[in-house]
C-alpha cells in the first residue's frame, strides 16, 4: 500500500471512484437531480474536476493504491484525495499538463449549484483562510471501511503538520464521523434551502478544523 501523487494515467480510475463514491453523498441529489438522466455527465464533470486539479500548482492530487489480485494489475488505486494548498505552501506537486474537457453538465441544477458552492466558498471565506483544505476525497465503495480514507487523510495532515499549519474541511454528514475520529472539531453546522416553489429541498454541511499545534503529541 502507497500514498502517492496523482499522475494522468490515474485519471480514468479516480473519476470513476468519483462517480461511484459521490453518488452516496446528500449533496448529489441537491445539486445533480438529474444525475440519474446523465450519468456519463456527471462522470466527465469529475473527470474535468481532476484534470484541472493537476495542473494547478496550489493542489495536491494523491492516491492511495494496494497490491492488486494475481489477476490484476500489481497495483490498484483505491482512493483519492485533493487538497487546496494554503499560501506559503510549495513544491508538494509537480503540474500536469493535461487537455480539460469542455462540455455542458446536463446533471446539474444550475440555481442549487451556485446556491451550494457560493455558500462553501463564503465559508471557506469566513472560516478557513491560511487553511490547508481538503477539497474532495473518495474511496471505492468496494473498498470501504478498509481504512483507506482514513490513510488519505493523515497523510494530507501530516504534510499540514510540517507546514505547521491548520486543515479545513467542509464536510457532509457521512464525512464527519471519520473526521472527528482523527481530531476534527466542528465550527458551523450551515443548513441551505432551495426556496423556489415545487422545487423545495435541503442540504446541510460542517466546517471542520484541526490545528496541528493542538494535537496532544504537540503539546508540551
């Protein structure tokens, strides 16, 4: 098993983890009611989402990968994790230079979409600037409960630690019970509305903090 950075040929796996392990999430249904019309919408919008993170210099694109069966490949990537840099944090990845697709996602409400991510920036905003932030993360649901997301996350957090500087998460629910075994603390539970009539639904997220500093080994 290895932690390691994300390369391009990476790219048709972890997007499909993507769709796999995201579908599962309370955000999917808020802001992608059509996702079950478009599948193959969705599935290039995180392919999109990851071909841009590697070539950005202020993320780090990771996966994590075991030995595979006899029959398989020696390795396979299991899981993934892109971390949003904060500032004064460099060389913790190399940029790919990779084409980005350009397409219309027919999965997605555009109004719930700019109501969900304009409400996470403003928090990112208010309550994680100098942040080390985990932008997204996912296992294969095959792989769940193996460990592996947990894995992902200690290693972003220990990139943090020798930063010395604090990890940001937003989070939603089924998230936030791996994040506060390894440390998390919630600062605002935000709970965000769809107000147009017959089009009535919600959505709920958690801002979460670690502080490397506060960790009990860090302690005097």
């Amino acid at each position: 098993m290895a932690i390691r950075l994300a390369t391009a040929s990476d790219l048709a796996v972890t997007s499909r983890i993507a769709f796999r392990s995201f579908s599962l999430s309370p955000w999917n249904p808020f802001y992608r009611p059509k996702a079950k019309q478009f599948p193959e919408d969705v599935e290039k919008s995180y392919l999109r989402e990851q071909q841009e993170a590697l070539g950005n210099n202020r993320k780090m694109f990771s996966v994590i990968e075991i030995d595979g069966s006899p029959k398989a490949s020696l390795k396979q990537v299991v899981g993934f994790a892109i971390w949003n840099l904060a500032d004064g944090q460099t060389g913790k990845a190399i940029p790919v230079d990779v084409d980005v697709l350009n397409f219309e996602d027919r999965s997605v409400d555009k109004y719930r979409g700019e109501l969900l991510f304009g409400a996470t920036d403003s928090a990112v905003e208010r309550c994680l600037k100098n942040h080390m932030e985990l932008d997204n993360m996912a296992v294969d649901p095959d792989h769940f409960r193996q460990g592996y997301g947990g894995l992902l996350c200690k290693h972003g957090m220990g990139v943090a630690a020798e930063d010395k500087i604090p990890v940001g998460i937003i989070a939603a629910k089924m998230g936030t019970y791996l994040y506060n075994s390894l440390g998390f603390k919630t600062t605002v539970q935000i709970t965000l509305a769809d107000p147009r009539p017959g089009k009535e639904a919600s959505v709920d997220f958690w801002v979460q903090k670690w502080d490397p500093n506060e960790s009990p080994e860090n302690r005097g």
